[in-house]
C-alpha cells in the first residue's frame, strides 16, 4: 500500500525547518488529490501550465494559494495576472515587462521571481547570473510600477553527482546575495526557491527558503 497524501504532506513538513515554506507541486494531479492535501492543512499549490491551473482554481476553496512554476508563453499571461500568489518563474525581461503593464493596467501588485539557469541542461529556462546581475546594476526594478520582486527560483541539474547539485544551489544562494550587494537598497527580496523532490534537503542546506516539492507528495505525475 502506498502513503496517503496527508501522511506524505507530514512526512515532507517534518523535515522543513522553520522559515522554510512549501509549495505542494499538483501538475497532473486531479483535483481531488488537491483536496486530500488541502484538507490536510496545504494551502500553497505549484503549477506549470497555464489551462490546467485556470480549471482548478475554480474548484479550489478561494483561500488557496497558487504559485505559476512552468514557462509562460506570453499570450497566456491574461489568464494569470491577479490571480496566483507568485509567478515564479520569469525567464526574460520582455515577460517582465509584460506582466508589469497587464498589473497596472488591472490595478494588482505581481510577486515573482527571477528564474536563474545554473544547470547543465540546456532545455532548463531562466537568466544566466551575469544578466540579472546586470540588470540589478542598471537598476532596472526601479522602472516597474506593479510588479515586486521577490527573490530568485532555480533548479539544480538533474544528476546523481551531489557535488554538482550543491554547487548549482550554491550559485543560486550566492546570486542573490551578489544582487543585494550592488542594490542594497532592493527591499523584500528575501525569497530563495530552490528544491524538489530528489533534491530539497540539499536545497535547505543552501539556504533555500521555498521548496517545490511534487512527486514525494503526490506520487508520479502520468503524463
Ligand atoms: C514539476 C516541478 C517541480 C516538482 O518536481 P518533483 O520532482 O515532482 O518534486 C518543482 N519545480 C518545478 C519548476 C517543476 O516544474
């Protein structure tokens, strides 16, 4: 027999230590699985694609928090805008830029993050480090009017070397302490999302402050 969800929800959170927030990643899961962890205390969903999400909220209870986690295309940012607690995922500038003018435009504050690509994968999204480096020198944040950034997201690469894993987070940890140092004035940027399933722990242990945990929740996603 395998776990119930609310005994994997458990088995997760015994192991964050304080401060450290989860986001319960659903994609591919049916809403009932939602419920079971819903009921269970979870209120923070992750989600990677953007028609899967708008079905659920409707059938969620409305103090549930959703995290946009996947890539965004931008034609599909109408759908989300005002309507998930954090895009965590921006990836290019011209998405920030788009998601700042929909905000103003329908009168909501955005919280994102900055998505940052570390690992080895090409096919992995998100700015290299020397680009959000520059962008936070030229003071770019200053120019948003309806958008806060919250912090960076990122994932390490998908390999058994631990070594690799660890310097990946490390580089993630390390950006945004770099980012603060060239805009110490940068207020609320405080969020480090970093950690799934195969890799939280090693995530915590850098300094992570958000984990995206899917799989050890939920089981396997059937695509
Ligand atoms: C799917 C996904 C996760 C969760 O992965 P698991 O291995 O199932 O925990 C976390 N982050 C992102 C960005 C994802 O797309």
């Amino acid at each position: 027999m395998t776990n119930s969800i609310a005994d994997n929800l458990d088995a997760v959170r015994a192991t964050l230590p304080e401060g450290v927030e989860l986001v319960a990643v659903s994609k591919f899961h049916p809403v009932d699985a939602l419920r079971q962890a819903y009921d269970a205390g979870q209120r923070r969903f992750g989600e990677s694609r953007v028609q899967e999400l708008t079905a659920k909220i409707p059938l969620m209870p409305p103090d549930t928090e959703w995290h946009f986690i996947g890539h965004l295309q931008t034609n599909k940012l109408k759908h989300i805008v005002g309507r998930v607690s954090m895009i965590e995922s921006v990836d290019s500038l011209r998405l920030l830029g788009l998601i700042d003018d929909m905000s103003a435009e329908r009168g909501v504050v955005s919280r994102v993050l900055m998505q940052v690509h570390v690992a080895a994968e090409q096919t992995k999204t998100g700015f290299l480090p020397d680009e959000l480096l520059d962008w936070f020198a030229g003071r770019g944040f200053e120019r948003l009017r309806a958008t806060h950034i919250c912090g960076l997201m990122g994932m390490a690469t998908n390999t058994d070397d631990t070594a690799r894993i660890d310097a990946d987070f490390a580089a993630i940890a390390d950006l945004r302490r770099r980012i603060l140092a060239i805009a110490p004035d940068l207020r609320g940027f405080d969020t480090l999302s970093m950690g799934m399933s195969d890799d939280y722990p090693r995530a915590i242990a850098a300094g992570s402050t958000l984990v995206r945990v899917g799989t050890a929740i939920f089981g396997p996603r059937e695509y």
